[in-house]
C-alpha cells in the first residue's frame, strides 16, 4: 500500500515512520545548561553515522511550536553531550526519564540513577548504562520542528566486563544487553535474540551461485 508523504499530515507520517522503522537504539542523553544544571532524557531518533570522525546523531523535537526542549537548548548553549545506551535492566529507570518534568528537574535524581563523571566534557555520565558517549558538537541541522543534533564522540566509556580485549577494542556486545525502540508509546526490543549471516566474499558468492 503507497502512503504519499506530501500528502499526508506530520502526524500520520510519523506514525508510519516509528512503527516501521524499527528497531532503534536508545541515545539516552544527558546535558547540562551553562549553570550546571542537569537534564537526561531517551531518544530513539539516534543512531551512528560516521567512523572518521566519529559522529551520532540524535533527532530533537520542539517541547512546543517555537520552544526547544531542554536537551536541545542545552547543547546550543555549551556544546556538550553524553549518550548513553540504555541496558535492559535499566529500562524502566529510563522510561521514568521521559516524563514531560518542568524545566530544572533532575531526572537522574527523579528515576534514582546514579552519576558518574565525563572524562573530556561537563555533563555526567549515567552508571547504570553499559555504554557511555562523550560528544562535542559537531553540527546543529534544522529539520521543521526538529533539530537534528549531529555530536563528534570524543570519548567512550565501556563497562569493564563487557570489554573482551582492550588493546583490540573488542567488545562483548551481546554482555551490552541493549534494548531498541519499537512501535507505539511503550513496544521495545531485546537484542538477545540474534542470527548470525557472515559476509561473503566476491568469490564466495561465485561459488554459491556456481552450486546453486
């Protein structure tokens, strides 16, 4: 069935969008204003796209028409981010992140998170998330009423048991147990159900056709 974007509302090409688009990481974002006051909050319009330099992004919506919410107007103001990835044990504590709370309110405190500092940027990190991001900005990309936020990692903090080899920067990632974004208000995905499909080579390909 064709659904035609340039006539459909923004709310119905957002539905179609987010629930089949799926599933997406969590960027679990923790900033802070030019005071020092701190605010974290999930979004799953993330992901990675570039390796040199390392570059996230993450897609911001307005609170309201006209007014940025926190997360967004924080990074305009200092430049700084954290994205965590959000474990499954973790879940409900970020689902807790998500409320809509008035502008000053530690959501860390409110989902009884525990802070750990950044290495190379003000904002702390969350102790409870495997993964931790440490970003600059490196591009603000106006999108309507979304900001796409585009953050040059330049720092990454791994849990130690999840790290198989430091000086190979191998990565337990299936240790990670990293949940993804699904359809509607509250559908998310374990990533414990997993395939294994090795790439092929030009020749490998050849000969399976060949025996084919």
């Amino acid at each position: 069935m064709l659904f035609d974007f340039e006539t459909l509302p923004p709310q119905d090409r957002y539905k179609l969008v987010v629930s089949s688009v799926v599933p997406r990481p969590i960027a679990w974002v923790v900033t802070q204003d030019a005071q020092g006051v701190t605010n974290a909050a999930p979004y799953s319009f993330f992901n990675a796209f570039s390796s040199d330099p390392v570059v996230v992004g993450i897609g911001c919506g307005a609170r309201a028409p006209g007014a940025l919410k926190d997360t967004c107007a924080n990074i305009k103001e200092t430049g700084e981010f954290v994205v965590c990835l959000v474990p499954e044990q973790a879940i409900h504590q970020m689902n807790a992140t998500a409320v809509d709370f008035e502008h000053g309110v530690d959501e860390i405190a409110e989902a009884g998170l525990t802070r750990l500092p950044s290495a190379k940027v003000k904002p702390p990190r969350i102790a409870e998330s495997p993964v931790a991001l440490e970003c600059v900005t490196f591009q603000l990309v106006p999108a309507g009423e979304h900001t796409i936020v585009l953050g040059r990692v330049v720092a990454v903090h791994i849990q130690d048991d999840c790290v198989l080899d430091q000086a190979k920067c191998y990565v337990d990632t299936p240790k990670l147990n990293l949940v993804g974004r699904m359809h509607g208000r509250g559908w998310y995905a374990r990533t414990t159900d997993r395939i294994e499909v090795p790439r092929l080579t030009v020749a490998e390909w050849e000969a399976r056709k060949a025996a084919e």
